[in-house]
C-alpha cells in the first residue's frame, strides 16, 4: 500500500482525495454511521418494548408521557463531531455500543468516573441510570449493582516497530509513548514505566505518530489492536508488548431498577446472537487503519 511507484502513487493520490472529499462532506464513517454500519440495516428487535419497559422503570416523564434518555455513565464520552473536523473512530467499543443503544433507546452519554474504591465501579444514583465500562469481574462489579457482560473483553497492549530494542513493558522507560484521550491511561504509564506520554485525541492520530516516528511506542485496546496488525501495511509496526489489564466491557444497573436491567440483558443478548462486538471490532480497525493511511499519504499527493 505505501510503495512509491509512480503509476499506483498516483491511483492512491486518487483515492484518498475522494476519500478525503466524502469525509469533508460528512459521508464517511463516524462512530455513529459505524455502530449501524457493522450489520445489515435493520431496525433493532423489540425498540418499542425497551422504550415502554424504561418508561415503566421510572424514567419516563410524568407530564408528557415522554420518556427521558437514558443517562448512561461512561468512563470517556467522545465529543460532538465538529463540521470540518477529521472523522475519528473512536478508543474502544463502549462508544459504539452506546451508539447502537440509542437506536432502541434515547441515551444521553454521560461523564462517570471508571472506579470508586479499589476496583468497584460508583453508580452515583443522581446522575446516572446506569454505567458501560470495563470491570474487573462480575463479582468485583457486584457490589454497585447489577453487571450485565457485554461480552467484549480488552486490556492494553503496546506496538512498536520491528526493529525497536523496546522488549518489556519496562524498556519503556524514558521512552515517548502514544496514547489516545478515550483509553484512560494518561499518566499511567509515565508513573508505572517511566514513559514519556503524548496524548492523542484518537487511535488514528497516536498510530500515525508512531509510523511516522515521533513515539517509540502506542498502547491501546488490545482487542482493536490485535485486528488492526491483520492488516500487510502493518506488518512492519507488529512488534508487541503483552496484553495486561484485561477487563470485561458491561452494564452496571442499580440493583433496584429490574425493568432497565432486563431491557440491557435483552438488547447484549441481540448483540451476542448477532456476534454484533467482533463485526464492530473489525469495523474500527479498518476505519482506524483508513484514517491513518489518509493521514500518512494525502499530504504527499501533491
């Protein structure tokens, strides 16, 4: 993909201004399109009853008879996508999930902290209906609430060149690592390794700074990474550190709202019949590898 010949250097030039067009214009992928792109257009099973089970859960408003979103608190909520802006798949599926959510339900992502003591999640009872993050474990998880498994499980794994001397999570030391604003790490790794950070508003933008070699390392979602090294351009960037911190992506309900926790098991239900998580995971890193391929070689076409 990234030869010089002039003859495919110039088809290449080709395609990625058109993709850059359609993107400029709103027509590629955003996580949203992603999230209803992974699988056939079709309407989600059952949104009415989800809609009419919140409602009776309380969260529906007395005056109107309306019902009110879903207040689902996540550990990173990606900002709105500005008009002219890169499109950016985003860290994780816990966007996209929340995305494919808010087409049986109306969902207001919202800012929540990713742990209260030690590793059980807070479900502050105010602020959100419920919490999608990664937990330690259901029995972890239990004390908040209800923990309902989406089945997407990740931890963190770092890349780097082939040719890097960087061998142990350890060799990171002194060393610049990419990381993108979604991943939580930010100043983990520079307390437990000693790593010089840069954060990135996105997967796209720390890879593309490790290919073009301003990081010695990018540590991301281990799962999306590991689709993402599939890829022949990657072949050359598939050195890695091993997989730590894995965690399991699930809903934490109030142990007292039955009606909302029997809505979110249905809907991970569809999504596991459907093996919705590994066609979103693919999605995002193909997406990712494009946005930093466009990236890479737009500003040379010229």
């Amino acid at each position: 993909m990234y030869n010089r010949d002039s003859a495919f250097g110039f088809l290449r030039c080709v395609k990625a201004a058109s993709a850059l067009v359609l993107g400029l214009t709103g027509m590629t992928s955003t996580p949203q399109a992603l999230a209803q792109s992974a699988t056939p257009e079709q309407p989600d099973a059952g949104p009415m009853l989800a809609v009419a089970s919140m409602q009776d859960a309380g969260h529906g408003d007395a005056a109107s008879g309306q019902p009110q979103p879903l207040r689902l608190g996540m550990p990173y909520v990606v900002p709105p996508h500005q008009p002219g802006a890169k499109v950016r798949t985003p860290e994780g599926l816990a966007p996209l999930l929340a995305e494919r959510l808010g087409k049986a339900l109306s969902v207001e992502p919202v800012a929540a902290p990713a742990a209260g003591s030690g590793d059980t999640p807070a479900l502050p009872t105010r602020e959100v209906d419920a919490l999608l993050l990664p937990v330690e474990s259901v029995d972890a998880a239990a004390p908040a609430g209800v923990v309902i498994p989406t089945g997407y499980r990740a931890g963190i794994m770092g890349i780097m060149r082939t040719d890097t001397d960087i061998r142990r999570w350890e060799d990171l030391r002194g060393r610049t690592v990419c990381i993108a604003q979604g991943s939580g790490l930010a100043g983990q790794l520079q307390a437990r390794y000693g790593a010089i950070e840069q954060v990135y508003r996105a997967p796209a933008d720390a890879l593309l700074n490790l290919r073009i070699g301003t990081c010695d390392a990018a540590v991301h979602d281990s799962t999306m990474l590991q689709a993402l090294l599939t890829f022949p351009e990657w072949k050359k960037f598939s050195a890695r550190l091993p997989v730590q911190q894995e965690r399991d992506l699930a809903f934490v309900v109030k142990a007292n709202d039955t009606r909302l926790a029997q809505t979110l098991r249905a809907k991970v239900g569809e999504w596991r019949q459907s093996d919705l998580l590994a066609k979103l995971t693919r999605q995002s890193a193909r997406d990712i590898a494009f946005e930093v391929y466009l990236d890479q070689e737009v500003p040379d076409c010229h």
